[in-house]
C-alpha cells in the first residue's frame, strides 16, 4: 500500500491549522477597541456610555448563532433591516446607529472581544494586588501565556506529524525491498521538506499572504486615519466644545449652509476671547497668539492701527509685555525675576515660530492651521447635505471631537466607508427638493 497520499493529508492538515488558526492578540484588540469602539463604548467594559457596555457581550449574543455577533460588527443595520431579535432590541433601547466596521476580519473581531472579556474579568493587564503577606503583583497579560499554550499544541503536532512521517517512511522502505526493489532508500527529513507537497504548499501559503497583503495595503493608500498633527496652537475641543459645550456649528459655520465645514478665522475667535484673556491651561501662551495674528491689544482691548505695517520686532515688544503683565499680576507683584523673563522671551518665542513660515515671515496675518481631513479631488462631499437635510451629527464621521485634546482623523474616509454608510442609511428620495436639480 502506498502512504503517501496519507502522509500528504496529514501535512496538509497540520500546516493548513498552523497557518490559519491563531490565538486572539489581546494587545492587538486593545488596539483596535481604542480605534474603533471607545468613542461610544465605556473602557472599563462595565459602565454604559454612548453606547452600552461591552463586558459579558458575547454572553449576551450566545443564544444566537456566532456569525450573527460578527454581521452585527460590520453592519448593524443590515441586521436590524433582517429583523433580527437581539438586534432590533438594541436598537430600540440606544437610538443610535452604530458606525459599520465592514473592513473588520473574523480574527479582528475575535481579538477585540478577548481584550473586551479580558478587562472585564480582570485578566489582562495590571492584575489587583492578592490580599495577605507575601503577596506579589506580577502585571502580566492573559493573551501572552494563552498564545504560547497554542503554539505548544503546534509544536506538539508537528513532532506527531515528524514521528507518523517517519513510521510510513520505514513501512514504505521495508515494503520496497521486499518487492524486490534494489533502488529503494529510506527518505530523510530533508526529502520531506523539498518534496513537491510541502514546496507547493509553501509557495501557495506566500502567494495567499502576499495577495491579502498587497490588496490590504493598496486599500490603505491615501488613508490617514487617527493622522493627528501638532498645530500651530494648542485648540482643545475637549475645552471647548466638551467642557464648554460649544457648539460644533458656531465655529464651523459652513458646515449647516455649504459644501465646506469652513476653519474659523481669528474673528471668530475673538468673539470670545475679547472677554477672555487667559486661558484654564496654558494662561496666555496660546490665547496670545490669537491676539498676534489678528492685532488685538488685550490691554488696552482695542485693535491696533496699521498693525500689518508692524514689523516683527514691534509685535514682539507689545505681547512680550501683555504677558509680563499678567505674570506679574499673577504673582502680585512689581517686578520680574530672571525665571519670570525667561518665560515671556519662551512665550514669544513659540509665537513667533508657531505664526511664522517661509511663505508668511510676518506674525500678522491668518492661522496657518495644518489641514486634517483631505478628500481627493475627485469626490464631491457637501457637509450641508448632510448635516442640515440629512440631519447627520458630527460624531458619526468625526469621532466624539468633544473629548478630543488634539483632534485627529476618526475615520478612514474611504470610498468603502461612504458607500456602506449610505447603503444602510434610508436617504428620502421622495419629495426632495435636492434632487429637483
């Protein structure tokens, strides 16, 4: 009898499971939890939030077939539209639609649940001190231990794998000599690795990981998701629109009555900061900066006449001493020590630089704010359409922007995102005077 057809399945198997299963990364879940669920989900997994809390979700879900969990990640409406009964129910209690997560792999989701279970339960991460004498915190993770367990069983195969090769090599030799053969050999470990099996399937494993690599990789091109980048000054949205709760469309005027969302000019600013000129957490280093680069005097409260004739020396004498000022008034008293005179010249230092560039040497003049979300210049995205008439919040797109310190890129803005969200959103065709053009 011929075993190598029986020894090539029992490769095939093992390498296919070595290949294709994996632990859940609970690093890597954690990961993608604060990318994609902590803007509406609580991060202890216990607390409700926007959205309700994720610890014990999987109990939840248990009743129903586990794939449905998974279409719930991609594509919650699809599954409430399907009538779903856990799904539906959700819905009804929340009111909120659920961003879809379409680009979210099976061991993506798996990952993300590990870590969700791990926090919940305690497992992953710094673990609570053990109550008694002697006892000792050892910090370590759950999914580490876990992962090595499974790659032990890998192991554990393959060497039953080796020791099965090697019985079927001697059956295979002892019955080829029998038979007469006098070419007959006994085949090494070196003739298996090389054998036309394992060699295709090798090939077939890089060309299978290539291919997801490349598609996953030319997918990504363009993206600038979580892209967050210093500005020119330090804008708290958590100050302001979380702590402040001011309103997104007070600042982004265009964003309800035209195609763009509009970045406020300092004028806009000043509506405000005429009134207050110190700010709860940098004091005046950045609210002045605001001042310099429209030309208000906070002193005196007034604008400055022909302040873009100023030259960068003269702008620097009158801020340098608005600051000083409030330093001493600060400290109550008359006169600055050297500490003192070294934070006004670091203050104006940092205004100038944050307010100057090769293409604008002069302090005076617009915020050159450094652009987040870029569109190609072949989409069309007009945000009235969709925030007056469509009725969309800010956060669907823009992430909770209310607890953002640096504002960042919450989602990828890519063709697949735009499409699935319109292909689960209900758009009124019907008596829409939009389309009347």
């Amino acid at each position: 009898m011929n075993c190598k057809p029986f020894l090539n399945s029992i490769l095939i198997i093992f390498l296919s499971t070595a290949v294709l299963s994996a632990a859940p990364d609970l690093d890597k879940g954690k990961t993608l939890f604060k990318d994609n669920c902590a803007s509406c989900h609580n991060k202890n997994m216990k607390d409700d939030m926007t959205g309700p809390a994720l610890g014990g979700a999987k109990e939840r879900w248990a009743s129903y077939p586990k794939e449905d969990l998974t279409k719930w990640m991609r594509n919650s409406q699809s599954l409430i539209k399907s009538g779903h009964p856990r799904a539906t129910e959700l819905f009804a209690k929340w009111k909120t639609t659920m961003t879809p997560f379409p680009n979210l792999t099976d061991q993506d989701i798996d990952d993300v649940f590990a870590y969700i279970e791990g926090v919940n339960n305690g497992t992953y991460g710094p673990k609570a001190a053990v109550a008694g004498p002697g006892a000792a915190n050892t910090g370590t993770s759950s999914s580490s231990g876990f992962s090595w367990w499974l790659y032990g069983i890998f192991a554990l195969l393959g060497i039953i794998a080796l020791f099965l090769w090697n019985i079927i090599s001697d059956l295979n030799y002892s019955k080829s000599k029998s038979e007469g053969d006098s070419s007959a050999h006994k085949k090494t470990v070196f003739d298996l690795l090389t054998s036309k099996t394992v060699i295709g399937f090798v090939l077939f494993g890089i060309i299978l990981f290539g291919g997801y690599t490349t598609v996953n990789n030319a997918i990504s091109v363009g993206s600038r998701k979580n892209y967050a980048p210093d500005q020119p000054i330090k804008f708290s949205h958590a100050t302001h629109a979380g702590l402040n709760k001011v309103d997104c469309n007070y600042c982004h005027d265009g964003a309800r009555r035209s195609k763009q969302s509009i970045i406020p000019g300092s004028s806009t600013c000043m509506n405000c900061h005429a009134a207050i000129k110190v700010g709860s957490k940098y004091g005046t280093a950045e609210i002045t900066k605001i001042y310099a680069s429209i030309g208000f005097d906070p002193e005196k409260g007034t604008y400055i006449e022909n302040y873009n004739k100023l030259s960068n020396e003269d702008i620097q004498q009158i801020y340098s001493k608005w600051i000083a000022s409030n330093i001493l008034k600060e400290k109550k008293t008359i006169t600055l020590t050297e500490g003192d005179q070294n934070e006004v010249d670091r203050q104006i230092r940092e205004l100038t630089a944050s307010l100057t560039s090769e293409e604008k040497p002069s302090i005076a003049g617009p915020i050159e704010w450094v652009r987040i979300h870029n569109l190609p210049d072949h989409v069309y995205f007009n945000h009235s359409q969709h925030v007056t008439v469509g009725k969309v919040a800010c956060q669907q797109c823009h992430g909770k922007i209310e607890n953002m310190e640096v504002v960042k890129q919450y989602s990828p803005l890519s063709m697949g995102w735009c499409i699935n969200c319109h292909r689960e959103t209900d758009v009124k065709f019907a008596d829409n005077k939009y389309y009347d053009a």
